[in-house]
C-alpha cells in the first residue's frame, strides 16, 4: 500500500485568505497585466504567498510556497508509456510547525493553438515511495489512466460570453500494477471553472494589479484516509465528503495572485466551515 500522506492534507487546504495585517507597510508598485493567456511556468519559476486560516474557534497564518522544478520523466504503470511532465511542489507553513509539502506532475498546453494555449493539466501525485505515484482515472479500479485539466486557458477578453466550464469527474488511485490501479485514494467531482469578471484590481504584498480576472472555482471530494492533496484549492479535515468554493483572482503572466476558499467538511455533521485566504508576497516571476 502507498504511504499515508497524512497532514499533508492541511497542506492543500491553503485555498487562501488575506487581510488586512498582513499587509505589510512598504510600498508596492502598479501592475497591469495585458495578457489572456496562462503562464507557461519554466523550471526555477516560484511563487510565495502569505496565509490565513479562519475557522469558528482560531486564526492560524503561515506561508505557502508553489515551485516548478526540471521536467521529469514518469512512467505510466499500465501500458509503460513514458510523460514528459513538469514537476511542481507545493510547500505549506503554518505558524511555527514543520512545513508540509506535495508534490505533483503537471503538462501544460504549450502548442500555438488559440483555443487551449497555457491550459494546465495534472497527470499524477508523488508520493514518499520512490517511483511510486497516484494517478488519475474516470474509473474506478482503473484499466486506464488519463490527465485532467485543473486551469482552463485563454481566459476571456470580453465578458458575457461562454465561460463556464463543467471539468470532467476523476478518481485519484494508487497501487497501480501493470492492469490495474485497485486503491482509490479521492473521487473528485462537480468541477467547475467560471470566469465572472476582468479588469479587477487587486493589491498584493508585491503589487496591485488593475486588470486580474475574477474566477469561481468549486470542487466536490470525497476522500479515502490517504488521500493526497489535491491542488492549491485545499484538502480540509480527514476523510469524507469536502465541498470548497474558491474565488480566484488570477493575473495570466503570473497565476493566481489571491485566492479566498471557503471549505465545508460534510463527513462530520455540525462541523463549521473554514476559510483560507492567500495573496502573492513575491515570485521570481517577471511583474507585467
């Protein structure tokens, strides 16, 4: 059986919150970002936020780090197929504790074509056994394995138009052998992306940005006991069924520069809600 990734969890509950003191007093520059088109993040890109997490009885702050390392090379289990996938690790601190940190395998859409250039797809999570991975399927006990797209691009110039978009259901499995993958680690469902506003401004620890983009993005999981994290959206609580509503504010140069996810464990009846709250501290990534 693949290791419990245990806390980890919390780890990607850092769909983020922001406020007002932790903003800090120096000054920060104008952004205006000119672009529709997702980022094609390079090997040494990083981006660091700062954290929040409110629930009904604490406030915890933290920092939260997402980096993309040298692109590796994955083997899938069933039929041997090799992908060339960027890795990308994601880091959480929350307060003085040990960091906590999850490690994906991303593609993105790097063709010329108009319509899906820049989108971004996950293909499988690390785990601390090497060479050993959770991969993704629309079936359970999977015969086949496949990516999903997590990030839709371009994002639209001009709102109304279609914008909605209803992304496709997924199990995340493990114990994969050469015909099937038999665990099922999270069966993750009613995606959807929504892009409800442009043009919005949005201040940052590193800049304030006049023309970010205004995302809804809600999720529905339900976990087994080792499920990893998922995404920067945030795994709160343990197993069972999670729903989480997010809204994003993305910059295309960079990503996503705030974020503010509520999160509702309905596993465990009676159990409030907790909000995260992010925003961009800095990156080594070019401001627009």
């Amino acid at each position: 059986m693949l290791k419990k990734l245990g806390i980890i969890l919390l780890a990607l509950s850092i769909s983020t919150l922001l406020s007002s003191c932790l903003v800090s007093q120096k000054d920060v520059e104008t952004s205006d970002s000119t672009d529709n088109f997702l980022r094609i993040y390079k090997p040494s890109d990083t981006i660091n936020y700062r954290v929040q997490i409110h629930s009904s009885n604490d406030t915890e702050f933290g920092t939260l780090q997402i980096k993309w390392s040298a692109n590796a090379e994955i083997s899938n289990p069933l039929t041997l197929e090799t992908y060339s996938v960027l890795k990308e690790t994601t880091t959480l601190t929350i307060d003085n504790e040990t960091p906590n940190e999850l490690i994906r395998y991303i593609e993105q859409d790097s063709s010329d074509n108009p319509d899906s250039h820049g989108s971004i797809y996950l293909r499988a999570f690390d785990t601390a056994v090497t060479n050993e991975y959770y991969w993704l399927s629309d079936q359970l006990n999977a015969g086949t394995l496949e990516r999903f797209e997590t990030f839709h691009s371009p994002l639209p110039l001009s709102l109304p138009q279609p914008n909605k978009i209803d992304m496709s259901d997924f199990y995340i499995l493990g114990d994969c052998t050469g015909t099937d993958c038999p665990t099922r680690a999270a069966f993750v469902s009613s995606r959807t992306f929504n892009v409800t506003a442009r043009n919005q401004e949005v201040e940052t620890l590193a800049a304030t940005f006049t023309n970010a983009y205004k995302v809804q993005y809600n999720v529905t999981t339900n976990r087994e006991t080792t499920t990893p994290l998922l995404d920067i959206l945030a795994v709160c609580g343990g197993s069972g069924i999670t729903t989480y509503a997010a809204t994003l504010y993305i910059v295309p140069e960079i990503g996503i520069v705030r974020m503010e996810n509520t999160c509702n464990d309905l596993s465990s009846a009676g159990t409030p809600p907790v909000t995260y709250i992010i925003t961009l501290d800095n990156t080594s990534i070019p401001l627009p």
